[in-house]
C-alpha cells in the first residue's frame, strides 16, 4: 500500500475500508483477539505489542490513514508468521 496514497485518500475523505480496498482485492474486515506472534530475536510477543514498535507514517496524519496503515501492518504480520505459528 502506498502511505501517501493511504494519506492523500484520508484528506479526500475516504475511510480507512475504502482507502484499503483500492490497494487489495476481496478485503474482509476482522479482528483476531489475543494472537501472539514470534519475532527474531525477541522471542513471543503479542501482536498488539509488536506493533507497538512500527512507525510507518507520522501521527499528524488523519485518524483514516493511520488506521489504514495498522490494519495494513497487523495483516502483514498475521500473514507472515501464518497467524504466529
């Protein structure tokens, strides 16, 4: 996903759905509760907390963009770690 894209989207007034279903295809929005996921050299951790440590995009940007890029990013470390096996 491109952030300025994700940023320029929010200015126009597109949601944080929107915004991502112009990047992907077939998107479904859920939340998965309590996921913990392995990270090199840090052991187990949550998701939420590991997430804790991606600065993607400033926090001036809008509300929309950023949570653009959180679902974004817990996507990608859902799918990477096969949900954290």
């Amino acid at each position: 996903m491109s952030q300025f894209g994700a940023y320029g989207r929010a200015k126009n007034n597109q949601n944080y759905q929107q915004i991502l279903n112009t990047y992907y295809n077939n998107v479904n929005f859920e939340k998965r509760n309590n996921i913990n996921i392995s990270v090199n050299g840090y052991g187990s951790m949550s998701l939420e907390q590991y997430l804790l440590g991606v600065y993607e995009v400033p926090d001036s940007w809008s509300m929309e963009a950023l949570k653009a890029q959180v679902v974004a990013a817990r996507s990608y470390a859902v799918a990477y770690t096969n949900n954290g096996s």
